[in-house]
C-alpha cells in the first residue's frame, strides 16, 4: 500500500469524508471498469462502487496490509458484491444498449497503459500455477462463479476447489511479491 493509500485509509476509519472523497477519486474508475467486466451491466457496476466504497465507509472489513496491496483489496470487495448482485438480480435482463453506450467512455491513455501493465504482470505470474489451479481462478475471479458451481463445472469435490483457490491465490501472492522485489511502486 502506498504512503498515501495507508494514511488516507486511516482517515477514512476515523470518518473523514474527504479521504474517503479522495480514495474514491483515485479508484472509482478501476473499480467500476472492473465491475462492469464482470456483469456487462452500466447500472449494476455503479452499484458495485457504491457498495465498495459504504463498506470502507462503514468499516465492514478491515485492511490488512500485511495480506497484499490496498488496491487488491478493494477490487476483492468489489468482485464480492458484483457476485452478490448478480445472484440477486438474476432475473434481471441485462440491456445490450447499456454496455454499447458505455463504450463512449474510453479510459485514458495512462489508465488503459496501467491496466494492461497490472494484467500482463498478474498473467505472467499465473504461468507459475498449474492447470488445475488456473481453471479455478479463472472461473472464480473471472467468471464469477461460485465454489460450488466450479466443483460442479470440473466433476471434483467442493473442499478441492477451496483447497486448488487457496493455494492458487498463495502462489500468485508469493509470485507477485517477488517479480515486485525491489522495485518501487507509486500506486
């Protein structure tokens, strides 16, 4: 986490709005471009920012800095609730024409730069996990499915996709932090 993500976060946790203002500014369109990768959904990817940003505001988990990047953290939050809505909206048609409008908001060169930089360094290190593995980060983190639904998709039990995500997520971590060794961030 950077210096200034960790002291705007302890703002945040002793109610300062304008920390709070002022991590939404620096992650607001991050999260909502991942959201909506998610649920190719304009209206539900804004409800995903939302939800995001009143758990950090309500304190509903804590950040621990010790467990990998502040940024990381967030995005987990927000796959967590676009998972949740997207189950409690099944039934909701998703409007063609809401995803096609949204193609008018184009990132910015610095931003579509940041994003292939951050998913070309979490591809590479997902080289170091097996198939089995892979398959399972994939359909979770990506495909939003849930433990049971990939235990269904693959025909293995329920305790071998926790265990194959677990330890997935463990080798990336330790994967990551080591491509990271050395270098400075400015996140």
């Amino acid at each position: 986490m950077s210096t200034q993500d960790e002291e705007l976060y302890r703002r945040v946790l002793h109610k300062d709005k304008d920390a709070l203002e002022t991590l939404y500014d620096k992650y607001e369109k991050l999260l909502f471009s991942f959201s909506y990768k998610m649920t190719n959904n304009h209206g539900l990817s804004e409800e995903v920012v939302q939800d995001v940003f009143m758990k950090l505001w309500t304190q509903k988990g804590t950040y621990d800095s010790s467990k990998g990047k502040f940024s990381s953290w967030l995005l987990t939050i927000a796959r967590n609730a676009a998972v949740d809505l997207m189950r409690k909206k099944k039934d909701t048609p998703y409007e063609l024409e809401e995803r096609d409008a949204l193609q008018t908001n184009e990132p910015s060169v610095e931003e579509m730069y940041e994003w292939k930089e951050e998913a070309t360094a979490v591809r590479e290190a997902m080289r170091v996990l097996n198939d089995n593995q892979q398959r399972a980060i994939q359909l979770f983190y990506f495909d939003a499915k849930s433990h049971r639904e990939i235990a269904e998709q693959l025909g293995v039990p329920l305790g071998t996709v926790k265990g194959r995500i677990r330890m997935a997520l463990k080798h990336l971590q330790t994967e990551m932090n080591r491509r990271e060794g050395g270098k400075e961030r400015h996140e």
